[in-house]
C-alpha cells in the first residue's frame, strides 16, 4: 500500500495516468446519470483532441528549454506563433508558394526566432526570464505591425481549415471514433522527433547533462553553449509549426494568434510543469507531458459540458490552476519526503 | 573620534542613494521627451504630459511589490489575475451597492491583500518556485474573476473614483492624483527598502535565503510579506484602472499586465536574480515605457509598435548591466 | 576578571567518531586569552572536526570544554556566538550588495525612531572595529560586492568580533591571500592579541607559523601529539610530528621504462594564479603534483584540461606545442581529467551509471555521433563498473544514491572510456572510503603500466608517496622541489609547507 502511494507521489507518469481514468470515469458516470449538456464518449474525447495539438507542441517546446537549466523558460512562445503565422499567411495565402515549402519556410523562420532567444540566453547570458519577455514583447509587435494589424485570410488560407477536420482511421477505423487529422500531420510526428531526440539521440543526451549540471557537464568536455542554445531554437521551430496548425484551426492568419488573452506561453508551461518537467531543469519526459496534455484536454472538454454557456470556459481555469497548485505543492512535499526524484 | 570624523561619516552611511542605472534612465527619459516635443509640438502640453502619467500610474504602483518580490529572488505573474478580481469586486460594489470612495479603495486593497495572502502562504511555506505557484493561482484568480463578472461586462459605473481619474476631479494643480500617489508610495518604499531593517533583509533574502535565515532574519514572514504587499498595491491599482477607463468594465482587465510590471520592473535595473533593485528606477522604467508608447501615437505610428521598443529596452537595459557584471568581474 | 593562569577555553578529552570512523579520540587543547595558537595535522587529522565542536557545528560524544574556568556546554553555533566564540571560514559568508557595516549588524541592526536603522550608531562602531583592526575607515559603507577576497575576509573578521568574541577561529586564513595580503592579516591579527582576543589559527603553511603563533598543538590520525611553544620548533620537527613514525610503505619499487614525454609543461604560468610550472610526465609513468591548499596546484590542473587558459609559457602533448582551448580540445588531444570537486565539477546527480560514464564520450558511443548506440554504452558501463569494482546491482541505478566512493569510482570510469593518453587526477580519493582509495590507487598503477602517463594532482601527502614514481613539490604557485618515490614524508611536508632553513 505505501509502495503504491510512494509510486503515485515519486511517478508523475503514474499519478498522470490515475487522474486520467479518474476524470474519464466521472465524466461517463455524469453522462450516464444525466447531468451533462452533451453526451461525454469516445466520440466527443476523440474530437477534443483538436486541442491538444497547440498545447501538447508548445507544451513541448517549453520541456526542452526547460529541461536545459540554468532558470530555462520560453515566454516568446505564443509570439512566435503570431509572427510565423503571419509568415505562412504572406507566403501560402499571399504570395501562392507550395504548401510545403510554406510550411518548411515557416518552421524555418520559427527556428529563427528561438535563435535570437537561444543567442541572448546561452551566449550573452541573459536569464531566460527576461531574453524571452523582451522578445516576447517585440514579436507581439511585429505580428501586428508587419501587415497593419489585418488578418490574412485569403482562399487558400480558408481552405486549409481542413486541417482540422476528423478523419477515419484506416483498416479498423470503424469500429473507433474519427480523430482530427492535425494529430497525425502535426502532433504525432512531433511527439515522435522529441521523444527521438532526447531518448535517443547524443543530443538529448547532452541536453539532460547540462540542465542537470551545468558544471560538470563543461568539466566532461559538453558543448554547453551550443546544446542550450539549440534547445530554444528547437521550441522556436515546433513554435513555427504550431502557427501553421493554428492558421488552419482559424482558417485565417491572425497577428494576435498566440497572445490575445493570456496568451500560449502560460498554458504551455503549466503543461510542461504539471507533465513533472523541474523547473530546475534535467528532469522531464516527452510521455509525462503528452499524459499532462490529455489530462486537461478531456478535464476541460468534460467541464464544458457539465456547465451551461460561458461558465464552462471559467471553470476550466480553476481547473488548470489547481491541478498545477496542487502538483507543485505535491512536487514539493515529495521532494521532502523522498529526497526527490529523478522521474 | 574627532567631531570631524564622525560628521564625515554620518554624512557616508550609506552608498550613493541613485544607482547607474537610474541616472541612465532620467537621461534616455528627458532624450525622449525633447526629441518629441520638438517633432511633435503637441506633445509637451498638458493635454498630453497628464493622460501620460495617470496611465504611468498603474503599472508603476504595482511596481513597487514586484520590485520587492524579485529583489527576495521571487516573482509573481499572477497580478494580472488578481487586477481583474478586485477591479470586478470594486466595479460591481459601486454599481450594485452604490458603495462610496473610501469604502470602494478598502474593498479593492483587502481583496487584493488577500489575494497576495494565498501567494505568500504557498509560496513562503509551500517551498516551491515563486513562478509555478503564480502561474497556478494566475489562472485560479481569473477563475474568480470571471465568475464574478457572470456574462459579460460590469456597466454604469459611477464616477466614484474619478479623483483616481483622467479628468479635472483626478488633479490637483495640474498633477493627476493617481500619479501623485503612486510616486509618493514610492517614495516611502524606497526609504523603508534603505532605511528601515525590514527593508534591508529583502536584499540579504534574495543575496542567500538560506544565509540570512542564519543570521537571524525571518525569512518565510519576510516573504510572505512581500507578496501580501504586492497584493494590497494591486488593489490599489485597480482603482485607479476603473477610475481611468469608461463606464464600462470588460473581461480582458488585467490582461497581459503581469507582463508590463516585470518588464518596468526590469528596465528599472532591478536583477531579476534577486538581492538587488530599487523602486525608483521601476518607477523610471514605467514612465519610460510609457513615455514610448505615448510617443509612438503622437508620431501617427501603429500603437503597437512601443512593444517593440519595450523589448529592446529590456535586452539594452539587461543587457548593459551583464556587461557591467562582467568587466566588474575581470576587474 | 580571569587571571593569568585560567585559560580562556580548555578542551579535555575530547572524542567524537562518525560511525565507525574515530575522527577524534581523546584530544586535549587549551587556548590562553592574548595567544595565538595554531592548529596543525594532515589531512584527516581530526583539525576540521575539533575546530566544529569549539564553534559548535558539531558536538563531542565525550569530554570536557571549560570557558574562562566555567564547564560549558556547546550543542549549538548559538550556544558558541553566546559564549564569544566567533569562526571566520575560508570562504567569506557575506551578502555582496549590502554594505559592510550592514553585513556587520544584519539580523541585530541598531534601530531609532519608526524601526528606522541608525545609520550613523551602526557605522561608528563598524568604524571603531576596523580601526581596532587597522583597516581604512571608508570601508564600513563600502558594498561588500565590490571588495577583494582578501578585504571581504577582514569583513569577516570585523563581523565576528562585532559579537565581542573572545575566541577567535581562523581557518585556514591565509589559503586565499597572496603575500601582501598575509602581512594585513598578521597585522590584524596582532592587533586582537594585544586586546585580549584568543585566537585558534589553523594553517598549512608552517612556515608562516613562526611569525603569528605562539603556540602549536599537533594532530595526527585525531589525537592531539603534544602542545609546544613555538619557538623551541622548527619546521622539520613540526612535520616530523604531523606525520608520526615514518611507516615504512612497503611498496614495490615500479620499472618505470624510459618512454617519450607525453606531457610537458614549461614554464607555465596564469597571471594571479602560478608561474613558471616545469612538468614532465613520460608515458607509462605517474608523476604527483603535490602542494597544499592554496598553493596554486589545482589552477595547474584546470589549465592543462582547457578550463582555463595559461597566460605565459608553454604546454606539450607528444612533444608538440598545443593551446588547449576548452575540455573538448583535451579530450581530443587524448586527455582526461578527474575533477577534484566530485559533486560540482563531476556528479550528474539524479542520472545513472551509464549516464555518467557516457557522458563524455558521446560521440564514440553513437551511431553516425547522432544516434546513442545504448547497447554499446550498456556494455561499455558494464565493463567499466566490473574493472572498477563499482559496487551496484545495476547501471541504471543513479548515482546520487551512491556512497563517495562508488561515486567517485563511477566519475573516474567516465575518464577511462576512451583510454587516454594523459590522464589528470586531481585529488582521486578526497571523501573516498578506506576500501574504494585502496582500489583507486591499484587501478592507477595498472593504467600506467598499460603505458598511460599520470599526473596526480594532490594535497594528501601519503598518497602522493604511495602511488607515484616521482613528485613534484608545489609552494607558493610555482614548481619548486623533486623527489623520488624513497623521499620521507618529512621531506615533502617540510617543502611545501615552508621548511627552506
């Protein structure tokens, strides 16, 4: 019994998956009983997970900048998708290039910027903290200077809203619900590079080391400098990406895509940190933030039908907050308890 | 001792009270407002200093509670939640009950103390990052806030609070009230942070928590204040937003201000590191970017474009004092 | 009023074992007010763990502590700050953005009306302080951040006698200060006698010794030898008495063969650091670096693994000039290095075996050096732990749980893996167990025989005399005496603690 409970507080994976069930079990139980809007079923979780591909990507991206330490953080998240979303929207709305070569482009640019953020923090050594908010701030602007403030949602922007369409699954795609396409064009290929990248690669190797220790990583002979630096420039490409996926959602290139509100920065590290990433860095793994994603996806899903109108939507933020209270105070307490933890 | 010496020493007691980086930001200030007084005549008329300040206002008030959350090695990003509920709150008592000044400024301050109550206990006593458990109570004040809100906007607002306001009742002898008091708050955290030992052990907390604690100071009551602090300047604020927008109060108050406080905060030199910072210079810095953005409008530019500019003053202002550590350090 | 004869602070008995390890048997020490005494033994000798039951991080299993005549008890630092007993450590504790004067009095400020801090009654004193200690007044409202070492130590100093000691502890005081420096410590130091301060004056450097102590008491594996004045002393017999009957270290003379220099440096030096530095190390031989704290010798290390770069002379691997740019050029140029700080400098904390010891190498240990070919490095970790006797039940466990020796053992397999050319130890066994040292150093001497050449940077004298073919003695941040592996252990300690008379 105290082995299970010890499983449960030092595992976040484990935790992430008993929560899991546990939310998909009310909500079936709600349903069954009569006290949601709308039938909560496979059907409804399979098409909420339209949402979770901006927030499983972004929610990566901050795990790899995170996971480099050294206060590791990305606050230009949701800027960059504004701005390589204006990008993609001059260059396939605009100026009629291929789909993918816009795409590439776009990725391309979103790299880009994540460079700026990677050269201020790892070469010039600013914290994280404020290189990413001033570029924060200077993206956002840029996004909405560079085609004064208009959308761009020209016919072959409009039509690219199939990418969120629900598609059947081949061979037995019958007997399961449709899923969006946007999980296999864009999140599953990107579940998978990550997951490559730092379970397999000399690079994820080197990423782990230096977020873990900075000092005995230069004393093993690491390229410290250079494997920082390319973790922000790696959440600035998925930041790339996340903007092609996000033009399509809205069938239209907006220039305050990923800032209006609060933003996709904030959510994006709440996912990161709720999937167990230390803040600290050196600890994190691509399934805890993928299980933290559908967490909340079918949480926020679930509560829009238990609430009538708007009332759903405010209650997704108690939720998000206190699943991320109430997993930092958990962090903490087992930090204590167990000495820590390394998964 | 020798009279002499002893004056001599009383008169030294304490380094220079003006940092580098302040001086610095009189100058780019004063740079600013003559390149745009001369290119835009308008500019330097009452007409314009006045809603420049009231709008300094806000964001440099709150300032002065981030300055001292960073300078403990902290951080809050839930202030823009928390302007959101006490600005409801406040709204909805004045519309509703039809509350007066006094009771309406009380109403906003405790709620907001309240609010940097939960901060402070979760994080002096939680023993987790500052930044996590804002971002989590970031998103549950938002929950209050919009819960209180119901559907859409808080209407009819009385002109209650119009002495925090942009017009002739928010001034006297020309100075906008809300400016007036956000600078002489300032003033007085600036001589508790100097003068008083309370004030002293915020920058032994953020040079070493674990230090300071040994020599005595109070460290988790020291922090908890900070945040409770924070709170109450917050709800203060929020005044002086109602009082500076229309009748009507929507849903997107307190949006994105987290941002706009860590970013004056940061060009007024204090090190997001902690130990080191001073309200003066996020005072400066809020009137900066300010300043800019009022600047960029007059010129006939795109509004959005003083975003940019924040931005490189932040990677200029930061950027400068690496630079500084660094030479210090070859030294 | 305590007359002459009351000793300021009495020690009797004194004894204190951290499981099995005695690191203190029956240790007698008596400090007189107005004296400075000093505290000497190697390494291990059971200094460091007296000095913490008189400050009063630790607290004795037996014995007795008598202050001005009285029985104390000390369970804690407080109980030792209540007493008068103030401890300045080697590296100042101190907050560089405030000033001296509130460093002096953080936590107990001097407060007047509205909490306000009375500035000028805090800055009077701080003055009259460093005027007791001869230091310039302009200090007490000078940012401790903008001080040298050696200033912020004084800082330390004033700050421990603002709480009216009457024992002062320095430890190892004069490891961070160049010469200068010294003589302002000495001066400080002589200035408290003379007000009635006893002082507890720990040091390497026995050489200094005879200028500031008066007495010195002599430890050896945590018994107290003896206490003498230190005039009837020299430095010979002051180390003749650290390190005992000469043991006669049976080992066994090792053929080294005449091969080509693998690493030679000449006359190399680091500005504030060390200067000319003459090494030679050939293939197949070990060669120990031997020099106490603050002597520089660790510097040399850093510089000859590219963490640091040399300001003159010049550095040879294979005969050929190189410039060692960073760790990554070393490794290359066929160097390895085990850092002296395990847990900083080595240790990925919550990683695992096989973590740590690919960490270095993941370019040899990848397919394309893209791919981590986790076979290989599974097998590669296996090998190393069995040649290593790392004991564990597999290489996935992290080391962090690990004890010190195993840990270290794990940190040493990570600079085997692709068999060096050059390897660098510095400070192999610091922390390590009896069992894991022994094995250490047989797995040295094997991979010399094997024909890599070993530069052993080290401040532990027996194991300098143990493992290596040749030593070069290290003081003041030059190269200054060589011994063969016959050379008493007197010899050594007398060079490089001071002994030149």
């Amino acid at each position: 019994m105290s082995r299970a409970v010890r499983i449960l507080l030092t595992q976040r994976i484990a935790l992430l998956a008993v929560l899991i069930v546990a939310v998909v079990v009310t909500f079936f139980v709600n349903d069954a009983g009569g006290y949601l809007t709308a039938p909560y079923d496979f059907d409804y979780m399979s098409a909420a997970l339209i949402t979770a591909v901006p927030l499983a990507m972004l929610g990566l991206a901050e795990m790899l900048v995170i996971l480099s330490g050294r206060g590791g953080i990305d606050l230009s998240v949701g800027a960059i998708v504004s701005l390589a979303g204006m990008v993609f929207g001059f260059a396939y709305g605009e100026w009629g290039w291929p789909l993918w070569l816009a795409i590439l482009a776009t990725a391309g640019f979103g790299a880009l910027l994540g460079a700026v953020n990677g050269f201020l923090v790892s070469y010039i050594g600013f914290p994280a903290l404020i290189a990413t908010l001033a570029t924060f701030y200077a993206y956002k602007s840029l996004a909405i200077v560079i085609n004064d403030q208009q959308p761009i949602s020209t016919e072959p922007i409009q039509e690219l809203f199939s990418i969120s369409r629900s598609v059947e699954l081949p061979l037995f795609g019958e007997y399961v619900p449709d899923v969006p396409l946007g999980i296999f064009t864009f999140l599953l290929p990107t579940v998978v590079a990550v997951w490559v990248l730092l379970a397999r690669t000399a690079y994820g190797r080197r990423l782990y080391a230096i977020g873990t220790n900075d000092v005995a990583a230069r004393w093993a002979g690491l390229p410290v400098k250079d494997t920082r630096f390319k973790a922000y420039v790696y959440a600035g490409l998925i930041s790339g990406l996340v903007a092609v996926v996000t033009v399509g959602q809205f069938a239209s290139a907006r220039p305050d895509a990923g800032v209006s509100g609060n933003g996709m920065a904030l959510p994006a590290i709440t996912i990161a940190v709720l999937g167990g990433v230390a803040i600290t860095g050196g600890i994190g793994r691509v399934a805890g933030v993928v299980l933290a994603t559908l967490l909340i996806v079918w949480l926020n899903a679930g509560i829009l039908l238990a609430f009538v109108g708007n009332e759903g939507s405010q209650y997704q933020l108690l939720a998000l907050g206190a699943v991320l209270v109430f997993a930092a105070l958990l962090n903490g307490l087992t930090n204590r308890r167990y000495g820590g933890s390394a998964s | 001792m020798t009279a002499v010496a002893e004056a001599k020493i009383r008169k030294r007691v304490l380094p220079s009270p003006v940092t580098g980086q302040e001086v610095v930001l009189v100058g780019v200030i004063v740079v600013l407002w003559a390149a745009l007084a001369v290119s835009t005549p308008a500019f330097l008329t009452a007409g314009s200093i006045q809603p420049l300040l009231v709008a300094t206002a806000p964001v440099a008030l709150i300032g002065v509670g981030m300055t001292i959350v960073i300078i403990t090695g902290g951080i809050d990003v839930s202030v823009g939640g928390a302007i959101m509920v006490c600005s409801v709150l406040t709204a909805k008592a004045l519309v509703e009950a039809e509350v007066g000044l006094a009771v309406a400024v009380l109403l906003s301050v405790a709620a907001g103390g309240l609010l940097g109550l939960v901060n402070g206990v979760l994080i002096a006593y939680g023993r987790v990052h500052a930044i996590i458990i804002t971002f989590g109570t970031a998103n549950l004040f938002m929950f209050l806030g919009l819960r209180i809100f119901g559907s859409g906007t808080v209407n009819g607002i009385p002109g209650t609070l119009a002495f925090f306001g942009r017009g002739p009742d928010g001034r006297t002898l020309g100075v906008p009230h809300a400016f007036l008091i956000t600078v002489l708050l300032t003033a007085a955290a600036w001589w508790w942070l100097r003068h008083t030992a309370g004030g002293r052990h915020f920058f032994a907390i953020g040079g070493d928590a674990q230090a300071a604690r040994l020599a005595g100071v109070r460290v988790q009551r020291r922090v908890l204040s900070a945040y409770v602090l924070t709170g109450l300047l917050v709800g203060l604020a929020s005044c002086f937003v109602i009082a500076q927008g229309t009748s009507t109060l929507d849903q997107s108050v307190g949006a994105g201000k987290e941002l706009a406080v860590i970013a004056a905060v940061v060009i007024g030199g204090t090190s997001i590191m902690g130990g080191r910072g001073s309200v003066l210079g996020t005072l400066l810095g809020a009137l900066l970017v300010q300043s800019v953005a009022s600047g960029v409008t007059q010129l006939g530019w795109r509004s959005q474009l003083s975003d940019l500019f924040v931005g490189i003053f932040i990677i200029v202002a930061v950027g400068a004092d690496l630079l500084r550590a660094r030479a210090r350090r070859n030294r | 009023m305590t007359d002459e004869t009351t000793p300021r602070l009495r020690l009797t008995a004194i004894s204190k074992r951290f499981g099995a390890v005695r690191a203190i048997q029956h240790a007698d020490f008596t400090v007189r007010a107005g004296r400075v005494h000093a505290l000497v033994g190697e390494n291990g000798a059971g200094k460091s763990t007296m000095i913490k039951i008189v400050a009063g991080a630790e607290t004795a299993d037996s014995g007795r502590i008598e202050f001005e005549g009285v029985t104390a008890e000390i369970r804690s630092t407080t109980d030792a700050i209540a007493l008068g007993i103030a401890t300045v450590y080697q590296e100042p504790q101190l907050f560089p953005e405030l000033t001296v004067a509130e460093n002096i009095f953080l936590g107990r400020e001097i407060r007047s009306t509205f909490k306000k801090v009375d500035w000028s009654a805090q800055n009077a004193k701080v003055v009259e302080l460093l005027e007791l200690l001869g230091l310039p007044e302009r200090y007490a409202t000078a940012e401790v951040g903008t001080l040298s070492v050696a200033e912020q130590q004084q800082v330390s100093i004033a700050k421990a006698l603002a709480a009216d000691a009457k024992v002062l502890i320095l430890d190892e005081p004069s490891a961070i200060l160049t010469d200068a420096e010294i003589e302002v410590l000495f001066d400080v130091v002589r200035r408290l006698t003379a007000a009635g301060v006893a002082v507890i004056y720990i040091s390497h450097r026995l050489d200094e010794l005879f200028r500031i102590a008066d007495e010195v008491t002599v430890m050896r594996d945590g018994r107290t030898i003896g206490t003498y004045p230190i005039k009837d002393l020299s430095v010979r017999q002051i180390a003749h008495l650290m390190v005992g009957e000469e043991l006669s270290d049976a080992r066994p003379h090792r053929e080294v063969s005449e091969g080509p220099a693998a690493l030679e440096l000449c006359g190399l030096g680091r500005t504030g650091k060390f200067r000319d530095v003459d090494v030679t190390v050939r293939a197949g031989e070990i060669v120990a670096l031997y020099g106490l704290v603050g002597s520089g010798v660790s510097e040399i290390a850093a510089c000859v693994y590219g963490i640091d770069r040399a300001t003159h002379g010049q550095l040879l691997v294979d005969s050929t000039q190189v410039n060692i740019k960073n760790p990554e050029h070393a490794q290359r140029l066929g160097i390895a290095l085990l850092p002296a700080n395990r847990k900083v400098e080595g240790m990925f904390g919550f990683q695992s075996i096989a973590f740590n010891i690919s960490a270095g190498h993941l370019k040899l240990l990848s397919k394309l050096g893209v791919w981590v070919d986790r076979a290989r490095e599974k097998a590669v970790a296996l090998k190393l732990i069995e040649r290593l006797a790392v004991k564990t039940p597999h290489e996935r466990q992290p080391i962090s749980a690990m004890s010190g020796g195993n840990a270290q053992k794990v940190i040493l397999a990570r600079q085997l893996v692709e068999r060096p050319r050059v390897l660098v130890l510095a400070e192999p066994t610091q922390g390590v167990d009896v069992g894991a040292k022994e094995e250490i150093h047989r797995l040295i001497t094997e991979l010399a025989e094997e024909g890599t050449a070993v530069l052993v940077v080290t401040s532990d004298l027996p194991e300098a005399l143990r493992i290596a073919d040749r030593i070069q003695v290290v003081r003041g941040g030059t190269t200054t005496d060589e011994f063969g592996p016959d050379a008493s252990q007197v010899d050594l300690l007398a060079a490089a603690a001071g002994g030149s008379e």
